[in-house]
C-alpha cells in the first residue's frame, strides 16, 4: 500500500512537493487554467459559491484580483487579519499554493 | 489489475508524447474502451459527492456526457436535518431536486438504483432493467447500517418505532413526531455509533437542538446519551455550550461509564446497558455503519466495510475505472461529511477529466469544515485542510482545529450565521 502511495504521489502532475514558485506557467498569462490551482480553488466553492459567487452570508470572492485574494488569504494565514474560520483555511496553503489560487479567481476579475 | 488495457495504437502515441506523465498513467486504471473515442460517465447516488461530481464534470468538461442515478425525486439534507427537529427549519428547506442539473448542465438524471455493476465490461444495470455503458464510474451511495450490530434491533423497527434520523426524509419526520407527541418531563435517549460513521458531530449537535426545543416546550425532559465512545468530536466546546444553554438537561454517558448498549427492547422501550437498564420515552439508537449496499454487489469494499481507494483520483483500488467518494469511501484523516463528499467529488471530477483526456490529474488538495448549532446565535466549527503524502491523505499541521474554548458571544453568533452562508453556498454548488 505504502508504495503504491509513493507511486500515485510522484504520478501526479504539478505535485504538492514539485510546486515551487514559478516552476509552473502561472495561470494568469496562459489561457489554459493550471490544473493544480483548479483543484486547489475548488476547495473554496462549498463555502463561498460556485466560482466564488456567494448566494449566502459568506462574503463572495469572484471578480476579486489575484492580488486582493492574496493579500487577504496571506493577512489571515499570519492572523493579522480576524476571521472567524478563514485563518484555519488559510494555513492549510503554502505561499506559492496561495498564489496558485489567487491567480485562479484573479482570472474572472476585471482589476488583475 | 484484472483489466484489459485496450488502447489505440493513435491513442497510445499520444501517450508517448506526454513523455513521463504518460508513463505514470498506467498507475490508474484505463476504461474498458479506447479513450478519446467516448467520454461517458456515469454516476450512481445524486447526494452530496455525486452530485457535485456530476455538475463539476459537466462545467469542467461539456465534452463529457454524464448520467447521474438516483432513485428519489426529492433529496433531503441531513445537513441542517437537527435545525428541523429543533423546529428552526422545514422539511421544505431541505428539499432538494434535480431539475438544475438536468436542465442547465445537461445531465442525464435517472430516476432509477443501480443494481449491479459489471466492471471488466464497464456496465451498470438498473433495477427497471436498463444497462448502462460507461468509460468512468463514480459511486457516492452513502451508508448502510449494521443492523444485526444490536440484539432487538431490526430495520423494520427503526421505520416504525425507535428511528435513526441518520438518513433525512421520513426517519426525521418520524423522530420529530415523537418529540411533539412527548409528555412535559419525558426521557429521551439518543445512542451515538462506534467509530467510523457519519457526521462524528451530528449525534451532539442533534442532543443540543432537540434541547432546543424541549426547553422551550417541554422544560422537565431530560437527554440521555448513551455512547459506546469514551470521547466525540468537539466534546469540549459541546459540553461548554449544554452548560451555557441548557444546564441539567443533557447527559452524555461514555463507554467506560456504562454507555455502551447491547440490547433494544422496543416493546418496553427500553436498552440495556453493560451496567444496567434505562427506558426512554423516544429511543434514537444510530446502528454502526458500512458503505451503501451496491458498492458491497459491486464488489468494492474490503474487510473493513467500506471502500479503498487511490487517493489522487479516489478510483477504487479494487476495481479500476470505478472512482468512490463521500462517506462509502476510505479517505485517510478526512471524516465522513457532506462537506467532504463535495471535496471529493471535486477533486474526483478534475481527475477523470484529466484521465479521459490522457493526462494525469493534478495533485489533490481537500477540505472539510462541520458547523454545530448549539442554540440560536450559537454555533461552532470543526476545520481541516487535507494532502496527499507517503502516508495516504493527511490533515496538514498547524492548519484547521476547532472554535476556540471561551469564545465570546459575537464569535459564536457571526458562525451560527456562517453556518447559514455555508449551508445556502453548498446545496447551490452541488443542486444549484
Ligand atoms: C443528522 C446529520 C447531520 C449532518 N450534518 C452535516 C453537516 O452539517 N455538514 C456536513 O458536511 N455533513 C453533515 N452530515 C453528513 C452528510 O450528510 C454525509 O456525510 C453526506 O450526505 C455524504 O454524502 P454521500 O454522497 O456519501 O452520501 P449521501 O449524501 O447520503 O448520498 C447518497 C445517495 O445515493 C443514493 N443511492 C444509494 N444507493 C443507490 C443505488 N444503488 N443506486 C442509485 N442511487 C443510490 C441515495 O438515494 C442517496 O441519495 C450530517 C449527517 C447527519 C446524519
């Protein structure tokens, strides 16, 4: 099993353990969407809405720029920013996996 | 591997080309058919992981074609099912139906169950007799109980008298029912399961908002939970909250202090303990669980009674071409949520979408957050971020955790109404 495990993690593309940053195309300035920062950002959906589009109480974050989601997603990993459950989140992510997703809503944003 | 690993000779230079990656790809099962020549999924169970997963393949993929199966017309929630019985929420409110993803998203919704599953041809037969073809199959069927697990105990008696309200629709009304028709004063027993099951808060969320409800009804009753566990999720921050809210009401009885129940008499109402006999007035015994029934005929599950998977596609580790996800399946550190079956059933879709274009899927990343409503304007939370490492999918430290203890009366409130948000962002993420 545990080799099997070790098999699987070096099979997948843009692994946890290969991502540094700029060792990817960022997403940004490539048409097609890094598949890693697709899987990272729909992580976000259960809570905030499909794409970011909040029908509830939790604050939207589509059309939101890379750098705002940055900002705040790096503000609630260090606590300098108050949440109630988003600093949990937030220091689940490296800081280039932070930039992964930040490019990934950036993407529908007006304001990159 | 039993099965045969037909590619096109086109197919197969294809793989070459993507060098290394193609190589790795062997490392997942390859559909029974020659990829790229069809691209059709089908789902069995249109609850919280396949449902989500038939919608995220769709948007991810419209070339794909996605059939989701799943008997009911109308989908109850267990999430936000103790609101109901709490009287804070409708059976109304958690209804959910398919309409959505049938007609914006273009998915083949059947109204049917899935019978058997024929993986080295790549078939589903349904109980009408119709057989589907797939080049991928996702199975989200949720649990099953043990019903043997408890002397006295029968599925017959769980519809009629002694409800598990572990599966939302009729059990909840019936449980409901039994709490209006209660006298002032009456005992009410709930009866968590052994370890693993469904939703590890929901039986302490359940005892907090049928206090709820009693409190303001039906002040002289009492709670007793009877549980074969000598610990549960939150238990600190739940026993915080039934002092603040309810004192006196709520009594949690751990294994080791005679929790632990091995006998139902519905007649007398009554379940004998290792230490001794108590009777309730409403008896919510929750039997241990398994996976869903048809992953067990389609050969899924192993000893433990649910299903292995590879962590990077949640394809079965048994039979190739067949993906697993929610509570069915064995995911490493990560409960058995809705929240989680939605993590999963994403995750799942970006990596079929992958393996069907002959690509290997990304790395996975997974999530899980369970809210608790203690009392209105009083809720907490339970967080975890999840990877895939050598040991299988594991809860990043330093990440998640819980409420903190003490949090002040604003804290507790801005979750009660995040737990709101969450529950109207995720039944439109998955129904919507
Ligand atoms: C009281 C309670 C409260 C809960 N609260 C929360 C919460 O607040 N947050 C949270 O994240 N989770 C919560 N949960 C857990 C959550 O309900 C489950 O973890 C989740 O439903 C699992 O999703 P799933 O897709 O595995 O199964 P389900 O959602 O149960 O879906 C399975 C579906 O498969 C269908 N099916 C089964 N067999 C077949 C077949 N042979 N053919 C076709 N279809 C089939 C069933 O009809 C069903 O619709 C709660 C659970 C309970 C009991």
């Amino acid at each position: 099993m545990a080799a099997n495990l070790r098999l699987w993690l070096a099979a997948c593309a843009f692994s946890a353990a290969a991502l540094l940053p700029g060792s990817v195309a960022s997403a940004a300035n490539t048409s097609e969407v890094n598949p890693r920062g697709l899987v990272l950002s729909l992580s976000c959906s259960s809570c905030h809405g499909t794409d970011g589009k909040s029908v509830g109480l939790i604050p939207p974050i589509n059309g939101r720029s890379t750098s705002y989601i940055e900002s705040a997603m790096l503000a609630f990993k260090s606590g300098a920013r108050y949440s109630t459950v988003m600093s949990r989140h937030a220091k689940g992510y490296t800081d280039a996996e932070i930039r992964l997703i930040a490019e990934y809503f950036g993407r529908f944003s007006r304001n990159k | 591997m039993k099965m045969s690993h037909k590619i096109s000779r086109r197919d197969f230079s294809k793989l070459l080309l993507t060098g290394a990656a193609g190589a790795s790809l062997g490392l997942f099962g390859t559909p029974s058919k020659a990829f790229g020549a069809s691209k059709r999924v089908v789902v069995i169970g249109g609850g919280f992981g396949g449902a989500a997963a038939a919608k995220y393949l769709r948007k991810l993929d419209p070339s794909i074609s996605v059939t989701l199966v799943e008997p009911k017309a109308v989908f109850h929630t267990c999430p936000f099912s103790n609101w109901v019985l709490a009287g804070l929420r409708t059976m109304g409110d958690i209804s959910q139906t398919y309409a959505v993803l049938r007609n914006k998203y273009q998915i083949n919704v059947i109204a049917d169950s899935a019978v058997a599953v024929d993986a080295a041809r790549g078939t589903v037969k349904l109980k009408s007799g119709m057989v589907l073809n797939y080049d991928r199959l996702i199975v989200s069927p949720g649990i099953d109980f043990k019903w043997d697990a408890i002397p006295g105990h029968s599925e017959a008696l769980a519809n009629t008298k002694i409800p598990h309200a572990y599966q939302a629709g009729a059990q909840t009304v019936l449980l409901q029912n039994q709490l209006h028709a209660m006298r002032n004063g009456g005992k009410v027993i709930i009866c968590p399961p052994s370890n693993p099951f469904r939703c590890p808060p929901g039986p302490y969320e359940r005892a907090s908002l049928i206090a709820h409800y009693l409190k303001a009804k039906k002040p002289l009753s009492k709670i007793l939970i009877l549980d074969p566990k000598d610990k549960f999720s939150k238990q600190g921050l739940f026993k915080q909250g039934w002092e603040k809210l309810y004192p006196g009401m709520i009594e949690w009885r751990s294994g080791v202090t005679g929790g632990k129940i091995v006998k139902l008499d519905g007649t007398t109402m009554t379940v004998t303990t290792e230490f001794g006999e108590e009777k309730g007035d409403v008896i919510n015994l929750i039997p241990p669980q398994k996976a869903g029934k048809i992953a067990f005929d389609a050969g899924l599950t192993d000893a433990s009674g649910w299903c292995p998977i590879n962590p990077v596609s949640f394809e079965s580790t048994i039979h190739p071409g067949i993906h697993v996800i929610g509570d069915a399946s064995v995911a490493g550190a990560m409960p058995k949520s809705g929240f989680a079956a939605s993590s999963q059933g994403k995750v799942a879709a970006a990596a079929i979408v992958r393996l069907l274009q002959g690509k290997v899927p990304a790395s996975p990343s997974l999530v899980n957050t369970c809210y608790s409503l203690i009392g209105t304007d009083y809720a907490i939370s339970v967080a975890g971020v999840y990877k895939l490492t050598a040991d299988g999918i594991v809860e990043i430290q330093g990440a998640g955790g819980l409420t903190p203890m003490n949090a002040d009366a604003d804290q507790l409130k801005e979750e009660a109404s995040f737990a709101v948000g969450w529950y109207n962002n995720i039944i439109h993420d998955t129904w919507g």
